[in-house]
C-alpha cells in the first residue's frame, strides 16, 4: 500500500501527476501517521457500518477507511485527482469515489442509492473553508448517519462542542447540540499537515439522538430564534429577540417570564431546555 503520509513519496506522487495544492479547496493533506488510524477507529463502529467520505486528497485516510469497514464511498470535488487515486487506492475493492460537490448531494437520496439499508457513519478530514456549512448540510437533510467524525480547525471544533448557554456557544453549537452529542476527541497540531495550515485542528464526533429532542417544527422555530439571539448575544435576550423576530418587546419578556427567565437576560446565557420552552412561548 503506497505510504501517504511519507514526504517523500507525497513529493514524487504529486510531482509525477503534475498536481498543485490548491488552498481554496482547503487541500491540507494528513502525513502524521497515527491521525487517520486514530480518526478510523474512534469513527468505525463495525465493519458492516458503511463510511462516507467527504473530501479524499490523496487517500490517506480513504485507506484507514477501507481496512475497518466494508464499503466506504468518498465523494471529492477535485477532479485532478482521479489519476492519483487510481494509484494510491488500487490496492481496495471496497471504495468508490464519487466526484461531486458534497454542497450539491442530497444526503438522504445519496445514503439510498450508494448504501442501500446499510447504517452509515461519516468520517472526514474536512475542507476548513466551508466546514460549518458542510455539518449543516448533513445534519439539516433528514440522513440519518450513525455518527459524524470529522477534523476541523481547534476554535471551530470548541465552539461546536460547546454547551448551549455557555460563552463559547454560538448559533451553530445550538444547530448540531440539538439534534445529537457533541465530543471533542483529540487535538492535532498544524504540523501533522501538508501544507502546514496556519491553525490548530482537532477531531469531534457528533452523535445524533436516536429519538429527536423535539419535532422538525420544533426545532425550526427554536433555530430562528437561536439566529435572531446569537446575531446580536451581547444585548439582552429581549432586546436581541424582539428586533430579530418583529416582535414587541412585551411579546418577548412575556414569553421569557413564563420560562423563568428575567427580561435582562443575555440570549447567550439560555440553556438548551429553556430554548425549548422558550420556542412554545414565543409561538403562542
Ligand atoms: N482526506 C484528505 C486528507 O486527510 O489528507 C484530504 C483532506 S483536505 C483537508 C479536504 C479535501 O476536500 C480536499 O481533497 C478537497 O479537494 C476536498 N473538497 C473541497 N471542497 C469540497 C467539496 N465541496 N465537496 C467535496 N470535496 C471537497
């Protein structure tokens, strides 16, 4: 199996393609050789669990893929690509790659036509540029995934992990800590990278709720409410609510009153729960 995460051979193979790394693809490549095992098992629960890959590079970690699970399908935007793969990848029956924008797949449909009724976790070292949008998109699309084990930049991964009501939490911490857990698993310097990025990663893993928190109607009335908060988190909750859903500021204090919560508070100090309650409030 050729030795991705040795420079040298990084070196020869990009070379002999004729391949140049493209920063606005966010083609940071793995060559520490314990990240993409460490990011496999933590991401694999069996080996009949499928693996969605999103954004192959050279393989690296497509390979750790396809030694634990029995089918892994990666989809890549980066068509120059696919004589690199039909190198490093030769040695597996088990992958397939589908070259494609991950923004432009519909993840359901796409779970049904490549993995039929086999339950499928998604690993990734993902593209920095559009990382939150990515986890959005799998998350909002109604796929049901195992888990979702991904490398992103370190502020990205706090913030995603955060809890709700706390001061690193943001818009996106409430998206993903709605419809599952949250876990940082491990750090990874800028140096296990080629080319080195200029930030810090860490690997997360989000597990979503076997039974949802609350109802699809639910959850979008609490995600409006959760966007119109967190655009203006240093005002208070009242004051940020009323101004980001046109409602009067009595409408909102009301609501707040009847979760408990006094009109000064500050949107980022609401905990999940009181969100919930505080979606119900606010629609009667
Ligand atoms: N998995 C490899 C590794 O760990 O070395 C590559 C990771 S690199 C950070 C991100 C990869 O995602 C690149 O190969 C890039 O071409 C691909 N990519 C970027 N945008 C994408 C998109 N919208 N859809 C699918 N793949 C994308």
């Amino acid at each position: 199996m050729p030795e991705l995460t040795d420079m040298q051979y990084i070196r020869t193979l990009a070379k002999r393609h004729n391949f140049s790394f493209s920063k606005g693809l966010g083609q940071n490549f793995l060559i520490d050789p314990e990240v993409c095992p460490a990011i496999a098992e933590y991401g694999i629960p069996s080996r009949e669990c499928g693996v969605l890959e999103i954004g192959t590079g050279f393989g690296v970690l497509t390979q750790q893929l396809a030694m634990r699970s029995e089918q892994v399908v990666a989809v890549e935007l980066d068509r120059r690509l696919q004589p690199v793969l039909g190198e490093t990848l030769a040695d597996f029956d088990n992958i397939s790659v589908v070259w494609q924008d991950i923004m432009k797949v519909d993840p359901a449909e796409f779970l049904k036509e490549h993995f039929g009724a086999r339950e499928v976790a998604v690993c990734a070292n993902l593209p920095y540029y559009i990382t939150s949008p990515i986890l959005m998109h799998l998350l909002e699309s109604g796929a049901r995934f195992r888990s979702i084990t991904v490398m992103v930049q370190k502020e990205t991964a706090e913030r995603l992990c955060a809890e709700i009501g706390s001061r690193q939490a943001g818009a996106v911490t409430a998206a993903v800590r709605l419809r599952g857990d949250a876990e940082q698993l491990f750090g990874v310097p800028r140096d296990a990278f080629y080319p080195a990025p200029k930030v810090d990663s860490a690997v997360i893993r989000i597990t979503p709720y076997d039974t949802p928190l609350c109802t699809p109607e639910q959850l979008h009335r609490v995600l409006k409410i959760v966007k119109a908060g967190f655009a203006q988190r240093r005002k208070t909750a009242a004051n940020a609510l009323a101004s980001g859903l046109g409602l009067s500021r009595e409408q909102v204090t009301d609501a707040l009153a009847e979760c408990g919560q006094d009109a000064n508070v500050r949107f980022e100090q609401l905990d999940q729960e009181t969100l919930l309650r505080l979606a119900d409030a606010l629609k009667q």
